[in-house]
C-alpha cells in the first residue's frame, strides 16, 4: 500500500517538475528585472540566475506541497511573496560578498528600512523589497522576529571562517541559518499560522542547510569555511547529525494538525530533500573506504568530493532514499 501511495504522489510531483521548473525559472528572471526598473536598482547576472532557479524549486517542491494541505497550490500573490524573498536573499548575500554594507550599517537597514540611504543602488532594492514583503505578510511581529534571528544567524556565521570553532557552534548556526530562513518563507503562504507549523518550517530548513553543506565541501574548503561537513571525523559521526536532523525533520511533519493521509503524502512529497543530503552521505563512505577516519578532506580534489546528480546511478538513489525517509 505504501509503495502504491509513494509511486502516486511522487510521479505527479516529477512530472510537475519536469513541466513546469523552467517555465517559473524563467517568469522569476523576468519578474526580477522589473523589479530592478521599478527601484532602478542591479543585481549581478548570476544572482538572478540563482534567485530564479531557487524561487522556481520552492514554489514546485515545497510551498506547493504546503499548500496543497488545502487542496490547491500557491497562488499568485504568494508566488510574487516567493520571488521577492528570492531577490532580497540574494541581494543581501551580494551586500555581505561585496562588503558593500558593513553589520552595522545592515542592522540599522532592517531596523529602520525606511531610512536606508537611496544613493546606494543595491541597499536602496533590498530596503524597498524588505519594506514591500512587510506589507504583505500577515503575522508582521512573527516575522520581524524571524528576520532579526535569521539576520543574527548571518552574522554569527562569520565565526565560521574561525578554524578553532566548536562542532556544537557550528551545529547552532547551521541550524538557525537554515531554519530561519525558510520559516520567513512560510510566512509568505496563507497557512493556518503555529507552533507546529513553525517547528516543521525550521526542522526543515536545518536539513536544507545541512544538505547544501554536505553538496558544497570543496566550495567551502576553498572559501575556509568550516561547516560540519567539511570538519567531519569520519562518515558515521556525520551521518549521525544528519539522521537527528531528518529525524527532528519528520516527527514535526507528524505533529502537525492535519489529517494522518494529508501528513503522509506531505512527507512523501517532501523526502526528496534530506534523500539528496543522503547521497552526499555516501560519497563520503566511499572517500573513507573502510577507514576509522576520513582523510582530510582539504587533501582531495575537486572530483573526489563533487556530486554530479545527472548520473543515473544518483538520480536512482535520490528515489530510494526518498522511499525509505517517508515509510515510517
């Protein structure tokens, strides 16, 4: 019966993606364009290119799923909510990369976006957007608490690039950046609003985040950032933090106040996500090769630690992660 239930939602779920990923990737890119004209603000080519990528996996692969609680997928207005908050993240990376604002100077920008300094190109487009999506959330004291913590998240991942730092601080800021940010997303999403509902977000956004971490080791290597993935001692360490975080992931799927059936084809639509950290995993089983330890990671090179998902063998396994994640 699972089986049955697992092929029905997940064919839909890949034929939706197959058909209309690229089509939204392409409304995004187009939606931020005007975006730039209305507030004759530029982002750089490449953060469009991954602002719209992004928005378009959300919209298809989580805010649709959310709302199909309800029987229906996201709406347009909650589609443009979902394209801003794209923009804003990506602008707000540019911002820190560039170093065109300092913390101080983004701190006073969140707090007071209205006073932001308009002769500033890029700090003019994030304070209009961030004055726009406050306009158009529902819970606004919720979600400014959401936008400090997630900005305090982004600050204290400069301790990161601290090679003494702590696994458990990095285990917090990894959780909180990824958490975070995904739960200003559910605020985009008219969702009957609670702590369930926030818990399920975070937990969420912490297995998103570890996954990126387990797919960027040598990109973060080469920028001297130190994650759990790329500090592991040895693959069952960090398979284990992983396993915690999908555990914690799927147990706030269960809490939620919905009907049994609903929670299980949300799970089922959803194990795609901690399956790719999965096959992440065992890349890293291989490079340890029966060891106690993994080498270090710093040592190999760019083909021993990336992931190409094109290849059948991945795409094969994404499934049977996903399989195993949603059959409880």
């Amino acid at each position: 019966m699972y089986l049955l239930k697992y092929l029905y939602h997940n064919s839909f779920l890949i034929a939706k993606a197959f058909f209309c990923l690229k089509k939204t990737e392409r409304t995004g890119e187009q939606y931020i364009h005007l975006i730039e004209a209305k507030y004759n603000g530029k982002l750089e080519t490449a953060a469009i290119k991954k602002a719209a990528k992004f928005q378009s996996i959300q919209q298809h692969l989580i805010n649709d799923n959310f709302t199909g609680l309800y029987g229906r997928n996201t709406n347009e207005y909650e589609q443009v909510s979902n394209r801003l908050y794209f923009i804003m993240s990506g602008l707000y990376d540019d911002i820190l990369d560039n170093k065109i604002l300092s913390i101080t100077e983004l701190d006073k920008l969140f707090e007071n976006p209205e006073n932001a300094n308009q002769n500033i190109p890029q700090e003019r487009l994030l304070a209009n957007i961030h004055l726009k999506l406050l306009s158009r959330v529902s819970d606004i004291k919720n979600y400014k608490e959401v936008v400090n913590n997630i900005h305090a998240a982004q600050k204290d991942s400069i301790k990161q690039f601290n090679k003494e730092i702590t696994l458990p601080d990095i285990l917090d800021i990894t959780k909180r950046k990824g958490g975070y940010s995904l739960l200003m997303c559910r605020h985009y999403l008219n969702l009957n609003g609670s702590i369930t509902m926030d818990n399920c977000w975070f937990n969420m956004g912490g297995v998103i985040q570890m996954t990126n971490d387990l797919f960027d080791i040598y990109k973060d290597l080469q920028d001297g950032i130190q994650t759990f993935a790329n500090t592991a001692i040895n693959y069952e360490s960090t398979k284990a933090i992983f396993d915690s975080q999908v555990d914690l992931f799927k147990s706030s799927i269960q809490k939620l106040e919905y009907a049994d059936q609903k929670k299980q084809k949300l799970l089922i639509q959803l194990s795609l996500i901690p399956a790719f950290g999965y096959i992440a995993l065992d890349n890293l089983k291989q490079i340890q090769n029966g060891e106690s330890q993994l080498p270090s990671l710093s040592t190999l090179n760019r083909k021993q630690l990336i992931i190409d998902m094109e290849q059948p063998k991945h795409i094969l396994k994404l499934f049977k992660y996903a399989y195993q994640i949603a059959n409880i």
